[in-house]
C-alpha cells in the first residue's frame, strides 16, 4: 500500500497532534506543511517534513505540485487580516485537485455569536459579535463556494475552546495568568487537542463532503466553574472575578460577550466517536495527574 500524502496549511497544536496520532497508528503516510519561513525541512516526532513557505504574498510554487498529489489537505491556517490566504491561494492558483479525497477546514464555534447561554447545533443561526467570529464565518462561506465550483471533498470543522497538555488553565494558574470575570448564564464550550485529533483520523475513512461539524465535548461550563476546579486541584485560591471593563484583553472581552452551550452530538454519531476527555473535569485530572 502506498504512502497517504497529508499537506497542511499550518503546522500548529491541531496538526501536530494529528501528525502524533498518524505516527501512533502506525499509518503510512508522506507529511508536506506549511509556515512563514523560507522553504525548509523539520524534523517532527523522528520523521523528516518538507515546510514550504507559505504567506499572503509569497508562497513556494512547489506547492502547487504537492497539492496535486495530495490525498488529504487540512487547512488550519486562521484569517489573517480578515483574509483567508489559503483560500485566497486556492481561488487564483489551484484549479485542480488530481488525488485529494479529503479537505478539512478548521473553523471555530465563534460564528454562532451570542445565543444567551442557549444550546446550538449545526443548524443553528451564524451571528457572529466579534471580529474575528464574522471573518471565520466568511471563510467558511469562501471555502464551500471554492469547493462547490471545483468539487472539492470538503468538510469543515468547527472547533471549540482548545485546551491541551501544554496549554490549559492549569498551567496559566500556577502563573497567575487568569482573569475571570464572574457573569450568570456565562457558558462556552471546549476541546482537548487529542480528541480533535482523534476525530480527524478517523475521518480519513468515514467521510462525506459539504458537511459541517461542531468538534467539542459534552459538557459546557462557565471559565467561572473550569477555574475553581484547576484551582482545587493545585490546592490554589481561586482568582477573584475582576469586572469586565476592566479586562484589557480584547480577545478575553470577546469571549465573555458569547455564551452558549455547543452540542455535539452529530460529530459523536457520524464518526462513531467517544471522547476520550468527555468533559473539562477528565481534561484536566489527567493533565494533573501525569504532572503534565
């Protein structure tokens, strides 16, 4: 059998994490990425990957022909500048995909916006209350545009609050980095990066294009809640609720404009999936527990 041949738009924690399973499976593949920098090679988890450049106005011409082999393209790269480079990319110089079976677009659950603590599925209304939600919206209307005028295999995830064993509010109260603001009816939703991953492989084999799926766990909860909880695991004092105002972070005031709860369960039933962190409480005891 040959190579799977994997190109990712973007080498960050998603597509690490899903290089990391890939290896774990002992699926055969060839990885091509993606960053800033001048083409170069990288060495990952003892395997060797071509990095091309790859920004809004240079970008490698090789590109073009790993896409031309690739069976697989995830696209994890965010709006830059309320743009979508890739697609951008796409639209002007790649009118055709010989091999590609699966295109995955990572978008976020910021597009729902504000729904008043309220669930939202799939199905639910897009209006988004922040930038960066309306550009991630956009995006996702340019790639089933680009991807209905080709026929392109297309797919997109929307993808909760990441959490992971680097980053998570564990490690962010042991330095005193979290600022809670203490608002009733204040629910988001999240995802550890390994169950992102998990799902991503097992999407290799169970796929079906123009789909979309919310990727995030069973339980929403208040940052109010998540926080007393790591805080009673490091036997911490958990941090006193500042005002909103007084936030400087325009992202962190962003988040506490949504609530609502995401559900999950189309992503549970099409990929025949159960998480392996099916709650922020899972998430971090085993973060806690292996010292991570």
């Amino acid at each position: 059998m040959s190579n799977l041949k994997i190109f990712c738009f973007g080498f960050g924690q998603v597509a690490e994490s899903f290089t990391n399973k890939l290896i774990d499976e002992k699926k055969k593949f060839d990885l091509s990425v993606t960053s800033r920098q001048e083409t170069h090679q990288i060495e990952f988890n003892n395997i060797k990957i071509k990095s091309y450049q790859f920004t809004n106005d240079k970008f490698d011409s090789s590109i073009a022909v790993k896409l031309e082999e690739a069976d697989c393209i995830l696209i994890s790269i965010p709006p830059i500048e309320g743009k979508d480079i890739v697609a951008k990319y796409f639209d002007t110089n790649q009118k055709k995909l010989t091999n590609c079976k699966w295109i995955t677009y990572l978008s976020a659950t910021s597009v729902y916006g504000d729904h008043k603590g309220e669930w939202v599925n799939e199905n639910s209304p897009t209006r988004p209350t922040s930038a960066y939600g309306t550009h991630r919206l956009e995006a996702e209307n340019t790639w089933k545009k680009i991807s209905n005028k080709n026929n392109y295999p297309l797919q997109i995830f929307r993808l909760a609050g990441i959490y992971s064993n680097e980053f998570n509010i564990l490690n962010r109260l042991k330095t005193g980095n979290v600022q809670i603001v203490d608002i009733k009816n204040h629910f988001f939703s999240r995802i550890h990066v390994e169950d992102i991953a998990n799902i991503l492989f097992r999407s290799l084999d169970n796929f079906k294009k123009n789909e979309i799926y919310n990727i995030c766990d069973d339980q929403p909860a208040s940052q109010n809640e998540v926080a007393a909880y790591g805080a009673k695991l490091l036997k911490l004092e958990k941090p006193n609720p500042v005002k909103l105002e007084e936030i400087e972070s325009k992202m962190l005031q962003n988040f506490y404009k949504d609530s609502k709860k995401v559900d999950n369960k189309k992503m549970k039933a099409f990929f025949r999936y159960n998480l392996k962190f099916p709650t922020y409480v899972q998430g971090l005891d085993y973060i806690f527990n292996n010292n991570i």
